[in-house]
C-alpha cells in the first residue's frame, strides 16, 4: 500500500520522462518556456508517448513534426 502523502512512482518516471523531453525541444531551438508550455498543452499525448514507450528524443522528434 502506497504511503499517504507519498509520491506516485509512474508519476515520478512521467515528470523525470517530460524533463528529458524538454532538453530535446530546448536543444532544437525552442525556450524552456516554450518547450514547457508544449509540454502542458499538450499533456495528454506526451503521456500517451511516454506509456507507448517512446524514448524522450523519439517524442520530442514526433512533437517537432
């Protein structure tokens, strides 16, 4: 059982997952704010991605398509 309070540990890997992420997007030209902001809106399919398997530079590189 999970400790109250505790942090979920898919949650985590999805967080440690989308920071990687955003060094990609920043790396090809965007701002932290921007790549941040992409991120956000865009929640629902870098979680799919993430879920899917995609390694963070394989997602950045089909969010910049």
């Amino acid at each position: 059982m999970k400790k109250k309070g505790a942090p979920d540990p898919d949650e985590v890997a999805l967080i440690e997952w989308c920071i990687e992420v955003e060094d990609f997007l920043v790396a090809a030209g965007a701002t932290l704010r921007q790549a941040q902001d992409h991120i956000e809106e865009q929640a629902e399919w870098f979680t799919d991605q993430f879920y899917n398997g995609l390694t963070p530079e394989e997602a950045a590189k089909e969010a910049l398509n």
